[in-house]
C-alpha cells in the first residue's frame, strides 16, 4: 500500500483514493480525515448520501433513523430489503454502508438528537424531518459553528439547503489548476502591464492574484506577496505600480495564486423568511421562490395530518396549495403562484424515486465535502430542482392508479403510476460498461424496477476486471472481489438489492466493436429498446453511437471528469448522434520543445514517458521480432526514417548493452544518466552557448526558450540515485535479470563504473522548429555493415527481451518511478520546478480525475431521461414519417452539464437532427433506403430510377468499390448480371460472415435535375 502522511495518526492509502485525489487534493484529503458527519434520516436520499461520504473518505459516518423500514423504502433505499421491514432503517442499514469503506467506521447515534449529541460532529445532515424539527437542530448547529445541511426529494422534486456559519473559508473556489504563462515585457509606470509571450491568452480575471519568478531586470518582484490583478485585455493585465521597479529586461513566469475566500451563511430560520436562491435550470428561472414556499407548506401539511398528501389526491393538493399562499406574505420577494405546480408537489410527495435521490444525494454530499475540507464553492444557500418533464404522457395518473398496494415500488408508482410502473418493468436495456456509471446506472435501474417484468430483460457487458482503485467510486464491488469481473460481480450485487432481478439480466466480457457483430448482431439489437452507455472512452462511444443511429435505437450517454460531469439524451429521427459534434482534438507539444526547448513540468514528464517507451518497450518489440519474423530486416527498411537507428537498435540490444548481471544494468543505467542530463545538454550548449543570438540579433535563449544546464552526478542526490536504481531494474527486467533496490549496493557498485569523457562534436544538427528536418547519422557504420553485424536469429537460441508494458497502477514495477525521477532531472537540467510522484503519475498515466458524488449526480439525470424514453419509445416510428422538428417532445428532452466544484447547473434541450434533401424529400443521418431482397446490381440501379427519380453513377461498400460509371464496360456487365451479395464477395474477396443478415451500400447519385446530390445510405436484406 502507498500511503500518504497527513498527520501524526492518519494516513491515506493513495491505492484506494488515487483518482479522487486527483479531484480535492492533498489538504482536502487531510482535512475531509478528521471530519464526522452525522447523516440523519435513512430512507433513499439519507443513504445515497452516506454512501458517497463514506466512499469519500471522511473521519467518521453516524446514522440517526429509529423509524422502522417500510415497503415504500424499498423503492430508493438500496440496502433494505423485504427482511428488513419493521426494523429500525439506521441499525440495518450500519453494516452494510461499514463495508464500503475500511477507513471510515460507521456508527450508530441512540436516543434524541441533543446539543451535547450534535456538538460531536463537523457536519450535520438532514433528510426525513419536519421543518419545525429542523429549526431546532438548525438553531445549535450555528451557535456551535457546526455545518448544517437540510435535503429532501419528493417526487420529481428536490429542494437543498446549506449554512456553514460566519466566515467559512473556501480554500479554492472553482478546483481547476492554477493558471500560469510566460512574460514578454513589463512595463514601469504607475499602473504597470504585464504583456504574455506569444500572444498566449493568460485566462486571468479582475481581482485574481499573481505572483512572479524568474524575471530578470526587474528582479523586485520575483517570489514576493501575490500581487492583485486588473484585466486590460486577452494577453495583457496590471499588477499596480511598477514605476520604482528596475527596468525589465527578459523572461520570466506569472503563476495564479488562489486565495481564500469568506462566506457568510444565514441560519436556516433567516432563510425561510430570506432565501437566497442558486438556480438549477435558468429555463425554470420563476420557480425556486414558489417551491421555496410550497415545501415549507407540505412540511406543515405533514405536521398536521401526520402523513404526506395521498397521490394525485385533489382535496390534499389543494390543502397544500392554501397553506402556499399564506406563507407568501412571509417572504419579502413575493412571488405569483403557479397552482399547478405547487398542486403536482403535492401530488408526487408520497413518492421517493432513485433517481432523484441519486441526483441530490451526490449534490449533498457534494456539500458534505465541501463543508469540512473547505475545496470548492458551496450551494449558497438554496437550491430547488424538478424534473417535471419526465411525468408520463402515454399512461393516465389518477389517484386509484397513483394509490399504494405494498410494493415496493410504491414510491415509484405513487408519481407515474401502475401503467407506467409496467412498462418500466417490461423494458429491455442494454448497459456497455460496468465501472463506476455503470454501477450506480444498475443500481437506479434494480430500485426502478427496470427489466423486471416478463418481457424485461438487462444485458451487461463489460471485459474489466476489479481493481483496488474502483473501490474508492465503484460502490457495488468490494475488496474481495478485486481481481473478479465487473459485469458479474455487478449483476450479483444488484440482484441481491432486488430479487426481482435474478434471472432477468444477462452478463458479457466482450468489448463492443466490429470483432463481437457476432454476438451483438442483429437479433441483438432489435430486440432492445435502448442502449445506455457507461464508457471510459470516446472510441467506444462513437462504436455504440453508430449502432444505435443504424438499428434505430435511443442511446443515453454520460461522462465525468473529476467535479464535472455531462449527458446527452440522442433519440431516433429526433435528436443529432453522439458523433455529430466533437470535442477539439488535445493539443500536442511541438517536438523541438520536447527534445530541446522544455519550459513546463508537462513537457518533462512527457518526454521522460517517451523515454520509458523508447528503452524499455520499443527495443525489446524490435527484438523479438527481429527473431522472430524472417522479413523483419525488409520490411524495416521499407519505412525508411529512423529506419537504421531501429537496426542499430537491435544490434545493441542483442550484443553491447546485452547485460550479464545485474551489475551491468547498473553501469547502463549511469552511463544513461551521463549521456540524457550531462552529454546531451552540454552538446546542446555547444550549438547554442548562453549568449547565442538569432540572426535579427534576438538572444536565442529567450521568450519560451530556457538556457540549460548539464548535471554533475552525485550518488549522494536522492533524485540521481533513484533514477539509476529504477533504470537499472527496468534494463534488468528486459533482459530477465533479478532486480535489486538496496541503496548500499549501488552506492558501491557506482564505485566500479568508468565514465568516459565527453566532448561536443562539430557538425551535430539540433531541431529549434517544429516543421524542421534535421539528420544526423547516428554512427560510422553503413546501414549495410549494421545489418552485416546482426547475430542471426538462430544462434541466440529461445532468448527473448520482455517489453515493459506501461502500467501505472503497480507501485513496485518501477515505471512511474523512472518516469518522475527522469522527468525532474530533465527539469532541473532547463530550471523548472520539479512535479512529486503524485503528480507526475496523473500527466503520464493520462489519468482521468474521480469522485463518486459526480457520478451519482450524473447517472440519476440519465435515469430521468430514460422514463422520458420509455413513455415516449413508441413515438419513434412517427418521426421517421414525418421529419419536422417536433418542437414539444424536443423541448422535453434534457442535455445537461454540471460542475458541482462552482457549483454550476446547466441543461438545454438536445440539437435536433439536421435535415437534408433531395428531390424535395427531406432526410436525416437516421434515413435509410431500406431494400428487402438480394437483388442484382441492374435491379438495385433501376429501383433508384424508377421508384426515387434518382440516377445512380456509383455504388460502394465499406471500402469496396462495386460499380462506377466510368468503370470498363466489360466489367461493369459482369456485375450488372451478378447478386449484389455477390459482388461484394467478389470485390473485397471475403465471404460475408453467416452472422450478418443486412449489408450496407452508399451510393452517389443525381437527381431529377441532373444535379449531385446527397441521400441516405441503402441497407439491403440479403437473407431473407
């Protein structure tokens, strides 16, 4: 285990919270470690948030629930099952949120919640409690600075409120890095402008803070006080009086300084009467101060009658709704009451869906977070949220229909009702991936009821196995499942949570993609009713999102990145694909500032991981396949380029750095040392000397351009030895020599170690632009006489090199170890500051950041889409025969976006599919020519003619060329005669699989007017 010191008692294991560390850092690590947070109030809502603090790693968790679990619970509350009725919620539930996590113990809280009770906790959470009763815990949590956090859904509704006291210090406000650039003039007057090099956008706002290094001239403002900023532009920003300043001469770096910020937070009794509101969804931007009064009146209507109102029950909602409108004089900004919508909170109040809960229960958590480490910008103070696009428009609601009958989907079916409740049940889902998405994704659809019924069913797949860090988000898996697969350790969880489920879902280890058609073929995917994604990356995205687009499928999509997290609902004839629009592609770094010219850690760690691959993974592939492929030499050559460095590569892997014991690796490792941070810098220096100038008479070091310095080595430098030692081991693992780490035997076996002198060489070319060619060859010897010199494949028998395939998560495989140690001596080599292990495995391991309260958050608004989906999956067809908009049912579907560190809510309704034509038919990238029988390719051309008006001069599939009309005419005679099905064999020389039953043509073609024109593709049925 790789822990991390925080303090003279706590350590974080780094193994099982690697990713969220790379969300809230070290100090909100330290801090969120000696927090205990008391969670009041275990139905849905109260557990989804006690799960994600105790996955976050907190000091402590405490339930308080002395109420007995009902039937009703079991619609969000996943721990409960049927056994578990009439017991009290918090005792049952204790043990199993306590096997989440082996650092954080959970507890039980008996008897009332007392002063002297809550004055042990940092932060305090309710969930199931009238408002009366909050007012009172409120009221000794802020004369106690304890954090106070009150939450509740009801229905498609939810409401959340925080006050964490006077002057609670936010240490970070928004979570991103700071920012930072690199400085081409200062000037020196009263208001003094710092202009960025190269016209780079520095990104900086009015009242940020900046501080300076490595400026020279103006020498008075490297590493003092931050300065605070004023904006004059993209490119440019005052820091104040610079006039008595030295003038300024060159370079230097500006570094964003985050400084804390202090928020008052109005006690929950001031708020009532003075809330202050963050909207959820600026398209409902008249609702918050309604639902602000309509909630305060349910909790009365509750107080009263002691029960909610009954579902869609009319003399309860209008009860409710009076109690609204006399409390709108309690509040200064009074607002005008939508009946309707007060009335429909009424309505749905009996009801707790999981996706709600899964919403807000990520959300307050969230806030749990961010009250006790002080990371992030709390919900200040208010937020109300609803979902009420996902009400059902196909089924009626009625009060009979909406009515309780002890199932335990009765929190479901109080909001949508038993007809809906059915189809829900009688769905089909097909889930690609069960990682952390993928397992809060089964377990909203396990309380859902999803799949259950008799023509339900739920299909996982997902070739991952379990390892120690998806411990820390995957909340289904546990430690003893770690090396077990996903989509079956998945399915077995959740099918505990509800039985219902057992035998209803189907697991897969396949990856999705051209090589498992086969398997997902098309019986497959005609027998679904959606497709939901829970995919890491974006090839696989847009393989599952050109399946859906062919079998015209709904497909639900979703992703996180540390505190973010987005979705996108994507509906056949509706909406625009996945693939239709796409991030900009990551911007690369230039190669002469690689090799040459580094001014960021980033570019040091790059090229160190570059460097693990070009010593320790490339060469031993090119060796074994030099001894194992009898071409490998021609087809070598064939590549030209960097054809005879491969050659010569070889050659010394299998003679001069052929190690004989591990003492030869540590020989390597030195001279390595000498020839990267010393030979090579000094070469470089020779080229370019520190007062090198260009030829318009500029100082070549300048601008992003850092002189260099070699390195002497010194076995006493921590850094300089660890290096040695890790490149030592990863030379002796290729050549399967055991490794040794102990400090006291490199010390001496360095004794024995002969450096050769170097001196610059005259006539070595070196890269300084990117578009730049440079050759230099690499030795005396011909290419020829290189290959003359191989030892032939027979004569070293079965010897093989072993590549050291990069894996990031194995602390004791040296890789990450090499690469940082690599990375900051390259570092120091050019003066920069060097990154710790911690960050230099998350820029080479390309890690993506993680927290559990994004992807609950995320996966409970792709649940509300799906009811969206499968009230409306009959529709799907209409829109195919009639391609207008459909303003209305787009408009009720919901993209969102979500940064939960600002926080930031954003939804809008998805893109419709863009339209094309041809004459005067309107199409989508959903259309198709849909043919039904394996006609011959002169029958394929006059149905174009005679049924479409459409003349075709060109027919193709997949890469296959089938028929042009400027093809011979010999051949195109041929294939005129021939099945369609036949030609495509003929021209690809491939049968076409048993499996596929469609196969699929484009086609150009011209229109009536003799114009090109676009058209859909052509699926024909060659099989029927």
């Amino acid at each position: 285990m790789t822990s991390m010191n925080i303090d003279s008692e706590q350590t974080i294991d780094e193994g099982l919270y690697s990713r969220q560390l790379y969300v809230l850092g070290h100090e909100a690590m330290k801090k969120m470690s000696v927090a205990h947070v008391l969670v009041v109030g275990l139905k849905g809502l109260g557990v989804e948030i006690a799960k994600n603090v105790v996955l976050a790693g907190v000091k402590s968790v405490t339930l308080w629930d002395p109420a007995p679990a009902e039937i009703t619970d079991l619609s969000a509350q996943f721990y409960l099952t049927e056994q578990d009725i009439g017991q009290p919620r918090a005792k049952v539930t204790q043990p199993k949120l306590a096997e989440l996590n082996q650092y954080v113990p959970v507890h039980l809280l008996e008897g009332e919640l007392t002063e002297d009770a809550l004055k042990k906790y940092k932060v305090v959470v309710v969930t199931e409690m009238p408002f009366s009763k909050q007012l009172a815990i409120s009221k000794i949590c802020h004369a106690n600075n304890i954090h106070f956090i009150s939450t509740e859904v009801r229905g498609l509704f939810g409401r959340i409120f925080n006050d964490f006291g006077s002057q609670f210090e936010i240490i970070d406000t928004t979570g991103e890095e700071p920012l930072h650039g690199m400085i081409a003039s200062i000037s020196q007057e009263k208001e003094g402008i710092v202009t960025c090099l190269d016209e780079v956008r520095h990104g900086l706002e009015d009242g940020d803070f900046v501080s300076f290094k490595e400026i020279q001239g103006m020498t008075e403002l490297n590493d003092t006080a931050p300065h605070k900023i004023k904006v004059f532009g993209p490119y440019s920003f005052s820091i104040g009086d610079t006039s008595s300043f030295s003038d300024y001469k060159n370079g230097g770096l500006f570094t964003q300084v985050k400084m804390p910020k202090y928020v008052d937070f109005k006690s929950f009794e001031e708020s009532l009467t003075k809330p202050e509101f963050l909207i959820s969804d600026y398209a409902k931007f008249d609702r918050p101060m309604q639902l602000h009064l309509a909630f305060q009146a349910l909790s009365k209507f509750v107080e009263k009658n002691g029960r909610y109102p009954k579902p869609r029950n009319e003399q309860d909602a209008a009860e409710v709704f009076e109690e609204t409108k006399a409390l709108v004089s309690t509040v200064d900004e009074k607002p005008e009451l939508d009946e309707k919508l007060i009335k429909e909170l009424a309505y749905q109040s009996y009801g707790e869906l999981a996706p709600m809960v899964a919403v807000f229960g990520g959300l307050a958590a969230q806030e749990v977070l961010k009250s006790v480490s002080g990371k992030f910008s709390p919900i200040h103070q208010c937020m109300y949220f609803d979902a009420l696009e996902a009400l059902p428009t196909t089924v009626p609601l009625s009060e009979e229909l909406c009515a309780p009958s002890g199932s335990r989907y009765d929190g479901q079916i109080a909001v949508f009702g038993k007809a809906f409740q059915e189809k829900i049940a009688n769905t089909k889902e097909f889930l690609v991936g069960a990682g952390a998405i993928g397992c809060e994704m089964l377990k909203n659809w396990a309380m859902m009821g999803l799949g259950t019924g008799p023509n339900g069913h739920v299909t996982i797949t997902d070739m991952d196995t379990i390892e120690k860090s998806n411990l820390n988000r995957q909340f289904l898996f546990r430690a003893g499942d770690v090396g077990k697969l996903k989509s079956e350790c998945a399915s077995t969880a959740v099918s505990k949570m509800n039985p219902e489920l057992k035998g209803k879902i189907t697991i897969h280890q396949d990856r999705v993609g051209p090589e498992t058609e086969n398997v997902y073929d098309d019986a497959f995917f005609e027998a679904l009713d959606g497709v939901t994604n829970a995919l890491d990356n974006v090839e696989a995205r847009k393989y599952m999102d050109r399946r859906c687009v062919y079998y015209r499928k709904p497909l639900l999509e979703s992703g996180t990145l540390g505190t973010k997290g987005n979705t996108q609902v994507i509906i056949p004839f509706l909406t625009e694909s996945y693939s239709s629009s796409q991030d900009p592609p990551e911007k690369s770094i230039p190669i002469c500032t690689l090799k040459n010219f580094p001014n960021a850690i980033e570019h040091t760690i790059q090229w160190a991981r570059d460097l693990f691959e070009g010593y320790f993974k490339q060469p031993a592939d090119n060796v074994n396949l030099y001894l194992t492929q009898p071409n490998f030499v021609e087809a070598t050559l064939k590549q030209g380029g960097t054809s005879k460095d491969t050659i010569e590569t070889v050659y010394n892997c299998l003679t001069t750095d052929k190690p004989e014991s591990f003492a030869d690796c540590v020989a390597w490792a030195r001279l390595k040392f000498e020839d990267l941070f010393s030979n090579n810098i000094r070469q470089l220096l020779f080229n370019f000397p520190p007062d090198a100038v260009t030829s318009t008479g500029q100082l070549f070091w300048s601008g992003p351009k850092r002189a260099p310095s070699p390195l002497v080595f010194d076995k006493n430098n921590r850094t300089h030895l660890d290096f040695i030692i890790d490149a030592a081991n990863l030379h002796a693992f290729n050549y399967g020599i055991q490794g040794k780490t102990d400090d006291a035997y490199f010390l001496k076996e360095l004794e024995n170690v002969i450096v050769p002198e170097f001196k610059p060489k005259e006539g070595v070319k070196i890269q300084v632009q990117e578009n730049e060619t440079v050759d230099n060859d690499s030795g005396n010897d011909s290419l020829d006489d290189v290959i003359a010199r191989l030892p032939a494949p027979a004569s070293v028998g079965n010897f093989r090199l072993q590549p050291a395939e990069f894996e990031k998560d194995d602390d004791s495989n040296h890789h990450i170890d090499f690469i940082t140690a690599a990375s900051n001596l390259r570092a120091l080599n050019y003066g920069i500051t060097i990154a710790d292990r911690h960050k230099t495995k998350f820029i080479a391991g390309k890690i993506i950041p993680a927290i559990a309260t994004t992807t609950a958050m995320v996966t409970g608004l792709v649940c509300l889409e799906l009811y969206k989906i499968i009230d409306c999956q009959h529709d799907f067809a209409q829109y195919e025969k009639n391609l207008e908009r459909h303003e209305k049912d787009l408009a009720r579907y919901k993209n969102g976006f979500v940064n939960l560190a600002l926080p930031f809510f954003g939804f809008s309704e998805p893109i419709g599919a863009p339209q094309m034509e041809y004459n005067g038919n309107k199409f989508t990238l959903w259309s198709r020519f849909d043919i039904d029988r394996n006609m011959t390719l002169q029958e394929f051309i006059d149905y174009f003619k005679n049924e479409h008006n459409l003349e075709v001069t060109m027919v193709s599939s997949g890469v296959s060329m089938l028929y042009s009309f400027f093809m011979n005419k010999k051949k195109a005679a041929e294939r005129l005669a021939m099945p369609l099905s036949e030609i495509v064999e003929s021209v690809s020389k491939k049968p076409i699989p048993p499996h596929v039953r469609y196969v699929i043509f484009e086609i150009c073609v011209n229109d009536a007017e003799d114009e090109d024109v676009d058209v859909p593709y052509v699926r024909v049925n060659i099989r029927q």
